[in-house]
C-alpha cells in the first residue's frame, strides 16, 4: 500500500447490513477514487452473510486493520451479539496506533465492545440507543443526533445517516467545495448538519401531504438575500406558523437554523475556491459582516474562516 490515497477499511461483520457496506464505497471510493483506496474486509477473507439474504465478499481479513488509515464499521444485524475476541483485538489496535474508527448504526456496538467508545459521546440508531447506554454505562449515549465526530472515533445514526456521515468525512478530509460536489452527484441532501436530529415524534401526521424540498432547493440560490420565514413560507404557499412546524417535522431544525448552516457551507465553499475576503463571503452567504460570519462560522465548524482557509484552499480570483 504504497500510494498517496487515504485507506478505508470497510469491516463486514456477519450478518452485515448490505445498503451499510455500499455506502463507503459509493461516497468514497467510486466518486472520490484518486483520494481514498476502500477495502471490504472482515474476520475471514471470503463471504459474509447480510441482512439482504445474499454475501457479500470480503478481499481480506483483519490484517486490513493493521494499515488502514480510517476503520469503518456497518451495522450488523443483532447488536446483542458480541463480535469475536480477534475482531475486538483488531480494532483497538487499530484504533491504539492512530486510525479514525467510524460506525455506522449499530456498528456502535462494535465499538463500544471493544472498549472504543468508553468515556465518550457517541450515537447509533435511535431504536438501539437505549440498549448501548444500558450495556455500556461508560458510553455517554446521544439518540437525537445524525453522527457524532470525536476526532479519532466517528459513529452515526441509522442506515441513511451513513451517507451523512460518509459525506461528513470527505468534508473534513478534503473540504466543502468536493464533500458537496459528490452529494450533488449521489443526489444527497449536502446540508444534513450532525446535530440534527434523528428522529422526530409525531403526534398526527402533517396537515399537509407536501414536501419543502422545492422551497429548500429555492433558497440555496439565494442565500444572500435577507430571506426570513415569511419569505419562505410564502414560496411554499403555506402561513408561516404551518410553514415553520412542517419544516421542523421534515428535516429535524428550524427554519433559520438551516439557513444558517446552508450560509456556512456555502463560505467553506467560496474559503476554499476563491481570494475573496470574509467581509465578501459574508455578504455573497447571507450573513452581512465578517463579524457575523466567524461567530457562525465557529460555532458550527469549530475553526475561525482564515484557519479553515490555510487548511482547505484551493483559491481563484
């Protein structure tokens, strides 16, 4: 394994979820393949059963782990079941000489098994939260949230959140500007934030049988326009109260919440690809001063704009 790319172990445990082991390789691998090597591997080369009633086929076994640079584990189908002793072997050793460990739903498990996630924050599918915390006291569980980043530990929520937290992590590796590129070409949402919720509890189901993806696509175009709620809900054709708890139900934050998250994905983008001042982007993303924009900006990407820029760069005029 002697080239440039970053290599990603994807850990098929048996009865894996199949849609769980596709998605590394189709965020990753097929759309970023000069930048990640993905690897299917598991405690045997060979089959594995899925959850899907057909194997998949592991390329290696758990020597894989020894030189991997980022450890993916998807879920698997009864999270009561422990994996093997040399499973866990592999994976806190993976996890002791310096490689990012992600799950995937109940991959969480799999970690927390192995003693990877003692002490921290972390999330699985909202169905099997409570049954983490319960089997794994020292795991400080959290079920309202798409994936938890810890740095060198990453889980997520369930099934779909997998492509979130694929794309989250081509967005900390390589920037904005490519982890939206690949979202727009997997037709995936590029705004779910990892604080968002989960799940949401519906008491009756909508008064309206609509989406607001249409209202959603309307705003990324402009951004810089001093949008409010009435504004939206009036492109949606719905009073702005309607309007704001639809939304909520929909996509788990509010209104300006999304907005606010939408206006500083768009500055990563424009750190990334253009010379531009913070005063600029702030104007061109809606948020009016540079002042506004680092406090936005900090809070949810937890670095000042010029610190992300040095990181993430690839300027023009």
């Amino acid at each position: 394994m002697q080239n440039d790319r970053h290599h990603v172990a994807v850990l098929a445990l048996e009865t894996v979820l199949a849609m769980e082991v596709g998605m590394p390789f189709q965020v990753l691998g097929a759309r970023t393949a000069d930048r990640y090597e993905v690897l299917l591997c598991a405690a045997l080369p060979g089959p594995v059963a899925t959850t899907g009633g057909y194997p998949v086929v592991a390329a290696a076994g758990l020597e894989a782990l020894t030189w991997a640079d980022t450890v993916v584990v998807p879920a698997f189908r009864d999270p009561r079941s422990v994996p093997p002793a040399a499973v866990l072997d592999a994976l806190r050793a993976a996890h002791e000489r310096g490689a990012r460990i992600v799950s995937i739903c109940a991959g969480a498990f799999a970690l927390a098994a192995a003693g990877i996630l003692d002490g921290r924050r972390a999330t699985t599918h909202w169905a099997h939260a409570d049954e983490l915390a319960r089997r794994y006291p020292l795991v400080e569980v959290d079920a309202d949230v798409l994936f938890v980043d810890e740095g060198d530990v990453v889980t997520s929520a369930g099934v779909a959140a997998g492509i979130d937290v694929c794309l989250h992590l081509l967005r900390v590796d390589h920037g904005a500007a490519i982890a939206n590129e690949v979202a727009r070409a997997i037709v995936a949402a590029p705004h779910r934030d990892g604080g968002q919720a989960q799940f949401i509890e519906r008491s009756a189901p909508p008064a309206r049988a609509t989406t607001l993806a249409a209202t959603r696509a309307w705003a990324l175009t402009r951004l810089a326009d001093p949008l409010s709620v009435a504004d939206l809900a009036e492109h949606a054709h719905l009073a702005p109260r309607t309007f704001a708890r639809n939304f909520v139900a929909e996509t788990g934050c509010t209104p300006l919440q999304w907005l606010n998250a939408a206006r500083v994905d768009r500055a990563r983008e424009l750190l990334e690809t253009r010379d531009w001042g913070t005063d600029r982007i702030a104007a061109a993303v809606g948020l009016g001063t540079a002042t506004n924009l680092r406090v936005h900006f900090r809070r949810l990407v937890g670095v000042a704009p010029g610190d992300y820029r040095a990181s993430f760069a690839r300027t023009s005029p």
